[in-house]
C-alpha cells in the first residue's frame, strides 16, 4: 500500500492580506429620511473617550473572494467528516448525527439568551432537567449540575463538593490529602490541587493498574478522597475498584470516579454500584456532542444526594408542571461558571440518549469494545509495535501501545508515525498524557461509528508506516509529503520565552506597541 | 564555530558483550570489535549547516570524521598520540574550547561525557552524539543525526541550554560488585524539543517547575532541623533552596539554616549526626532507581540508623520516575538488615503539594 491520499495546498495569504481599500461584501442602503430622522445616534450611547478616532483597519473583501479563502481554508484542515479521527484516542472521538446540528440551529436554542426569565424558556430547562435524569439514571447517582464547561471544571467541581463536604463536618483543615493514579487523567491531579489539595499519586503495578497494598500506604486520616479514571488512560481496567472505594470509605474519604470517556462502561457498569459518591460525564466525548475545537463544551458533574446541597447554584428544578431554577443554596460551592450549562451541547446529548434509549446506549459500549479489540488484533500485526502491560489483562475500549521497540531499530518514534498518517488521509494518533510512562506512546480509540473497514484501512497505514521506516527510515522522518502542510518547527512549543498565551503576556514581552 | 571530539573506542565493548570500554580497549579488540564512533560521528557533521565551520582533533578523534563527511576542518588541535586514553579527550576537549568553539559535539558513551564534563563543566555548551556502550547520561541526543541538526538549531537559533546530569558506573562501588551508576557533573546541553531525552537518560531538568517545587517543599519540611542532602540536582535544588552552597555530586549536612558538612565522609557524617538524628534526602541517580548503594555510599546504613531510618525521604521528579517505567526504586546499601526495613511503599516528594506512593525494593 502506499499512500493516495493527496490534500489541497494552497499559497493562502492572510485575510487581511487579500482585497483592496474599498472592497466591499455588501453596502447596507442608507435609511430612508424619516428613519433616520428618528433613529438615535447608535454612538451616542459610547462615551466620547471610548470612541476611537480612526477606523479599524478590517478586511475589505468582496463575498466570493471572501468564500474561497475560508473554502481553502477548510480544504487544509483534517476535519471529522472528511478523515476518520479515531487515532485521537481518550478523546472519545464518535459520529456526531448531522440531524442534531438541525436541533441546535432551531431558533427555538439558537436564539435563546442565558439572561431571559425562566418563563420565557421552559422548554430547555425541561431538556436541561430530563438530561439530568438521564444522566441519573446512567451513572447511578442522584443529582447533576451541567454548568462546568469542561471535563476538567467538571474535576474541580467535585474536589471542591469534597472539599465543602469534609468541612461541614468540621474536618476540612485535616483532610487535605487526595489520591489518584498517574494513569488517571492529569486533570485527577491537577484539579483537587487547584481546588487547595495535597496529590499523592500511585503507579500502576505489575498488571498496569495500581495495587491495592499502595492506596492502603497512601490512606490516613488525612485523605480527603480519591478522584481516579477507570479504564485508566491506558484501557485497563482497575479490577479491584469495589475494594479501592471500600477502603477509601472506611478511612473517612470519598470516591470521584473520572468517567470523562465512560464508553467502555455505558449502560454496563455504573459509578453507584462501584461505590463511588460522585462522578463527571464529558457530553462533548461519550455523549457525541462535537469537541468544538476545544470548546465549548459541558463536563456534566454527578453526586449522591447526600452531596446534593453543595452542587453549583442554580440548579434545575420541577416543581409541579413547571421548571425553575433553584438559587437558594446557601451550602453550595458557588459558581463555576455562569448560568446553568451550554444550551446547545445539553440538546445534542439529549437527542443522543432519547435516540438511542437504555438498550441502544448499552449497544455503544459493546460495539466500542468490541471495535477496540479488532484495532488491537490488527495493530499486533505492526512491525515494533508492542503493549507495555501483560497482554493477558485486556484493555476495555483504548489501548495504549509502544513503538518503543521500532523506535531503537529505525529512529522512528510514535510521533513520526503519527505526522506521517496525514499522508493517508488520517487524523494523528493520540500519543499519552503526562508524565510519559510508556516510552513512545500511541493511544487510539476505535469507537463505536467507525466501520470494519475504517479500522482495516486505519491498521493497513500504520503497518504500511512502520514497514516503510524499517526499510527506509528517513523516508518517514522527511514526511508527511502530501498534505497542506509537511513539518513545523515545534521548537517554540517547548520555549516559554516565545509562547504568548494573552495579549497582556504579549505586551509584557515589548511584542505589540498599543494600538 | 563547533569543536568536535570522536572517542574511537567509544562503544568497542557493547558489541562484544563487555559492560563499557573503559580500560577494556585491547580485550575488546581482541574479542573482535570494531570501531564505530567515527561513523556516528559523520552522521551528526553531516547534518550540521555546511556554513559553519568546525574545529576538531587529529585523526580517528575527529578530523577523519570530518573529511569522511565530505567536509574540512577550520582547526585541528592536538589530540593526543592516538592512544585515546581518557586523557586526550580532555585535552582535545580543553583545546578546542580554548580556541573559541562555542558548543562542543562529542562522539562517545557515557564514559566520554564524564571526560568532557572534567575538560569544561558548565563552562561551554556541549552536546553527545551517542556512539557508546553506555548512554545513561541526559547529555546526549538520540541518534548522531539529531545531535547535529540540535547543534546547528543552537548555533543559529536563540541558544538556550540547559543542564544536563552526566552519569557515569560508579568506579569505587566496583571492587565491592555493587555496579551502579553515580553523578560526576552537569553539562550544559542545547535545549531543543524532544531531542536529548530518552526513555534511558532522565532529565528531569526539563521539569523546572517540578524541581523547584520540591525544593521549596523539602526546604520547609527541613526548617531549622538536620538534614543530610544526598547528590542529585534535585537535592541540590534544596540546597540553593535554603540559600546553602550544597555540593551536586556530594553528600551534604546542614542544621540550624546552615550548611555544617560539606561533601561528607561517612565517618564526617556518624561524628555529626547527634540524638536528634536527621532527614536524609536522596533522589534516584541515573535510569536504573538506585536511591542507595550507588553514587552515595556515605550514606551508610550505620549513618541512616543515627539519622533514623524512618526518616528517609526520597524526592524525584515525575520525568524521572517515568523514565523507570513503573519499575520499583532500589536500595542495596550492602547490609541486608537495612536494606530489609527500607522496602516497601514510601512517599516520595514530587512536587510542592504532590506526593508519589511508590515501592522501594
């Protein structure tokens, strides 16, 4: 096999680079005399110091100049509907149906605004409060909030109900300790510490997951709680987490499980019966509503009604025939994030879980699995391709695996394979979170919309790629070839000096000069 | 302009089954070795930028290296007679940084960059093509071509470094049939994505925010109170933490804010170490997971007893436990008692608020 695939390139300028002084993509008519005659002044309401003295420069371009640049654009992108994304694994990649994308474009979602009265929007708090019970009714707990705009805020969330929970009972100064696994995502860790904890972290043991002789180290009267994924990042199952939650338990803390990705477990396992008190969903991973290139999104937070009172306010309630939301929390944690959660991402999820119902949700999972287990059976069949962990104790629905072996044969590494996909059509190939335990990682996730032959042709390049490097090397490390872009200097991600994440950061580095 | 030094003998044992090449030339030669540090260094001048120019030693110590790429030398020093001893690699490598080379590459093992490291510490950048039986020290690229396309980023690029642990098998633990790796120095190495770590050479000075971390944390916990600070750059961390002129690749006692003992010997420590006793703070030196027994043998088991022994705190950035690939930390102090008490899951430090629960075995 070698590689068809070949994308536009085009020598695009800069947006502001195209057009002439002039240029226009449509000239509104001016108001007619009695309009204007009574219409204000619109600059009136800006105080004159805010005003500015000369015009923005924006582009001047005409619409079809203006079409085809975005057109080119998009042409030299790698988008979900043109190239299958599995690659990306522990982002859950799936199809999101093209009929949910009508839902949220009705003007009934689309024009709606956070600020309006609850009686003027009934309908999407009953779509807000039905999801809820849904996700109730899938995780096993009892109480939702979807205000978090990510999965991490939705981490931070919980660590601060733990946080409120151990101090209303006046052991909040004590408990300051929680503990979670170098497998789990880095947001376990990196949440409860933003949210004032203490990390103690467990590796993974002799079969990938971590040992139950460590967290009984790591427990005190100090722990506060664990917050854990589980399959952890590497696909494996923790098959002793009914133990790790008993523990946790018995020495005063309380159990998060991480289900940002529940895909290997929806409608099979839920977080209640594992033992835990509280949970988070990512809608925009599991429950098929677009990433939207990193937002936004919903990290949709579950607890025990026990926790209930600490939840974010407002929450959604029913009361009688109508849906109102409930400020009055004086226990609360406060607010994440303002209002009640992304209108458009809780419709999409909603339309998901109505379309498929509890059979069909459950039917995800195993078709996930299952189409995971076949990309695993293809993958042993790359040259240098190998699982870290005993083989014996299989991954549920991602697997992480290492090129570590033809890594010291050709000098070609994961990310080498992964820049050299592109030449195929293929998004990149998920390497591993941090830290980099597994020596050249590659993490994909075959879920459940891609088809036997989406997973052969996916296996089919990678072996190509890896066959390719043993018997000429440099001919991957030179490519990809085809595609709209070959090699960046990634010097500059690795150089705080140069990242420049705000304007303010911009402006502290002498970059800009006002304007 | 760059200096480069080829150690011929650079990787003759691994072929032939010997743990290094150092003082082991002739028996290598004999099992049927063949030099091959001057190929790996071609491949890293054939990858520099044609335009700068290069200034190396005579001979198989870099100048045939340098024709065989296709390339002249704008300086030859004076690399010895040939002998390759660890000598001429220090005194090729003083020469060349006399004359003004701004980075030094050296073909070589592990072996080599302790030389190196002895010739210029962290006076002059340098950069290790790898080419040795050995290469466990954070101070190499990971494939001679890399090494020469890092090298020539450098030189025209923003030439940031960074320091590098040189780790070499400790010499004084050999008699004993304890081999073990021990730190001997830093080198300062070209910064450069993804191109000096690898899964065998720790470097956890990639991980700043980590290491500084933990010093700040270990400072606190550490307070007025004794401590011995074992080698490492993340102990040493501590150290500057503290204000303390610490040694890196010693072992050091402070009290009271102060430093007492500087590059101790056990029996230094033993006469120091009163009824109070003492936290002792080690970190794993090299990608093996050595905490004790290796590099810090003056942190004996008779000084961890007067220290107490329950009071070892191993620090270790996360980069550095993920090179270990969740293999357990060791200690083998030489006495089996000791030994036995300090197995089992510790807490290590691994960052301000972040601890790690790991096996020592």
């Amino acid at each position: 096999m070698s590689p068809q695939f070949q994308q536009a390139r085009w020598s695009e300028p800069l947006l502001s680079e195209l057009g002439t002084p002039g240029e226009r993509g449509y000239v509104p008519t001016a108001p007619e005399a009695e309009i204007a005659a009574h219409a204000p002044d619109p600059l009136a309401a800006i105080p004159p110091a805010f005003r500015r003295s000369t015009p923005p420069r924006l582009p001047q371009v005409a619409q079809p100049q203006l079409l085809r640049h975005f057109y080119r654009l998009s042409q030299e992108t790698l988008g979900n509907d043109v190239a299958v994304d599995f690659g990306l694994g522990t982002c859950t990649m799936k199809y999101s149906p093209k009929v949910n994308e009508h839902l949220v474009r009705m003007p009934e979602v689309q024009d709606l605004h956070p600020a309006q009265h609850e009686d003027t929007v009934q309908g999407i708090l009953e779509v807000l409060w039905r999801l809820e019970q849904m996700l109730c009714a899938i995780s096993g707990l009892d109480r939702f909030t979807l205000q978090p705009p990510s999965g991490s805020a939705a981490v931070y969330t919980n660590a601060s109900i733990v946080r409120a929970y151990h101090a209303s009972r006046g052991e909040g100064e004590q408990r300051d300790e929680i503990i979670s696994s170098v497998f789990s995502h880095p947001c376990d860790q990196s949440g409860p510490w933003s949210a004032g904890f203490k990390v103690v972290e467990l590796y993974p043991g002799p079969n990938g997951y971590p040992e139950l002789d460590a967290l009984k180290a790591a427990l005190s009267n100090r722990t506060a709680g664990i917050v854990i994924t589980n399959p952890e990042d590497t696909g494996i199952y923790n098959p002793h987490i009914a133990e790790f939650t008993r523990l946790v338990h018995e020495a005063g803390g309380l159990c998060v499980y991480d289900q940002a990705n529940a895909n290997g477990i929806l409608g099979i396992a839920r977080a209640r019966e594992a033992g835990f008190d509280l949970c988070h969903f990512n809608m925009h991973k599991t429950f098929s509503s677009p990433h939207n290139g990193m937002g936004p999104a919903m990290g949709a937070s579950g607890v025990k009604e026990e926790l209930a009172r600490f939840l974010p306010a407002p929450v959604v309630e029913k009361r009688g025939d109508r849906f109102e939301l409930d400020w009055n929390r004086p226990e609360s944690i406060g607010k994440i994030r303002s209002f009640v959660g992304n209108a458009q991402i809780a419709v999409r999820s909603y339309a998901w879980i109505l379309a498929l119902g509890p059979d069909g949700i459950r039917e995800v999972a195993e078709t996930a699995v299952l189409n995971a287990n076949y990309l695993a059976t293809r993958l042993r069949e790359v040259p240098g391709m190998s699982q870290p962990f005993p083989t014996s104790n299989t991954p549920i629905e991602q697997f992480r695996w290492s090129l570590e072996a033809l890594r010291e044969e050709t000098g070609v590494g994961s990310a080498d394979i992964s820049r050299n996909l592109a030449d195929y059509g293929f998004q990149p190939v998920f390497g591993s979170h941090h830290p980099f335990i597994v020596p050249e990682p590659l993490t994909p996730e075959a879920s459940e919309s891609f088809s036997k032959e989406d997973i052969d042709a996916w296996a089919d390049a990678m072996i190509d790629i890896a066959k390719r490097a043993q018997a000429d090397a440099d001919d991957v490390l030179e490519g990809p070839y085809r595609n709209a872009c070959r090699r960046i200097d990634a010097a500059a991600l690795d150089d705080p000096e140069r990242w420049v994440p705000t304007s303010r950061v911009e402006r502290a580095k002498g970059a800009v000069t006002g304007d | 302009m760059i200096g480069l030094v080829v150690n011929p003998v650079a990787g003759l044992g691994g072929a032939v089954g010997l743990k290094g090449t150092d003082g082991m030339v002739d028996e290598a030669l004999a099992r049927g070795a063949v030099p091959r540090a001057g190929e790996r260094a071609v491949l890293a001048v054939r990858a520099l930028p044609p335009e700068v120019p290069l200034a190396t030693a005579g001979g198989a110590m870099g100048a045939d290296a340098v024709r065989a790429a296709g390339r002249e030398p704008a300086l030859v020093v004076d690399g010895g007679d040939g002998a390759t001893t660890a000598d001429d690699t220090r005194r090729a490598v003083a020469a060349l940084a006399e004359a003004g080379c701004e980075l030094i590459l050296f073909a070589g093992g592990d072996g080599t960059a302790r030389d190196v490291c002895a010739a210029i510490g962290d006076r002059v950048p340098a950069l290790g093509v790898p080419a040795g039986v050995k290469i466990q020290s954070a101070a190499f690229a990971e494939s001679p071509r890399r090494a020469g396309e890092l090298a020539g980023a450098w030189l025209t690029g923003r030439r940031r470094e960074r320091a590098a642990e040189v780790v070499d098998l400790d010499e004084d633990a050999v008699p004993a049939g304890r081999v073990g790796p021990r730190l001997y120095g830093t080198l300062r190495v070209p910064l450069g994505p993804g191109l000096v770590a690898s899964a065998k050479s720790p470097s956890n000075d990639e991980d700043p925010a980590a290491v500084n971390g933990i010093a700040a944390r270990m400072a606190e916990r550490i307070g007025d109170g004794t401590a011995i600070l074992g080698p490492g750059t993340t102990v040493a961390a501590v150290g500057r933490e503290m204000g303390l002129d610490t040694t890196l690749v010693g072992v050091d006692l402070v009290r009271g804010g102060a430093l007492v003992l500087r590059d101790a010997a056990e029996r230094d420590l033993l006469e120091a170490l009163d009824g109070d006793g003492a936290t002792t703070v080690v970190t794993p030196i090299g990608g093996q997971g050595f905490v004790l027994g290796r590099g810090n043998q003056q942190i004996s088991p008779a000084v961890l007893r007067a220290a107490g022994i329950g009071r070892l705190t191993v620090v270790a950035t996360p980069a550095k436990l993920a090179v270990l690939g969740a293999r357990p930390l060791i200690v083998d102090t030489g006495d089996e008692a000791t030994d036995a008490e300090l197995r089992g899951w510790h807490r290590l430090v691994t960052g301000y608020d972040e601890e790690t629960i790991y096996r020592v075995e």
